[in-house]
C-alpha cells in the first residue's frame, strides 16, 4: 500500500497554514486532542506582519478567492492581537 500523497500546497493553504501558526501562538487550540502551546504574542506578531509583506508584495497578482483568504485571515488575526495585547 502506498502512502498518501500530500496535497499541493497553493497560496491559500501557505497563508492558512501561517495564520493556524499564530492563532495557536496567540493561545488557540485548533484541534482539541493536542496539547495547547504556550502563548507567545511577538512571534505571533511576527507572522502576521509576515502575511502582511505577504500582503503588499502580492497586490495585483492573485485571483479573487486568494486576495479573499489573505484579506479574511490578516483581519482576524490582527483582531485577535489586538485584544490580547490590549491592556486589561
């Protein structure tokens, strides 16, 4: 029997699989049977200003769907930042 093959890995899977990473590193535990990780606001940080040179770079250059998950995902973690950075 033959392994599974991985799929392609395309835009929109990079920039999801960049904001998994810093929702996690923000305290969000995305799948319920793994154990949480430690919070860690600068390297969540660092990937969202990550996707967002991401942002910049690409302007003009991807379809309409991809623009969406960028735009989409850069929202919500910029939100969630803010409220966890956000003095209490």
């Amino acid at each position: 029997m033959e392994p599974a093959q991985a799929p392609p890995v395309t835009f929109s899977s990079f920039v999801i699989s960049l904001g998994s990473s810093s929702l996690m590193l923000m305290g969000e535990q995305l799948d319920p049977s793994q154990a949480s990780i430690p919070v860690n606001l600068p390297q969540a940080k660092e990937i969202i200003d990550l996707l967002s040179v991401l942002e910049d770079k690409t302007k003009g250059n991807l379809t309409p769907d991809e623009q969406t998950v960028l735009r989409d995902m850069l929202y919500a973690l910029r939100m969630k930042y803010v409220t966890l950075a956000s003095p209490k």
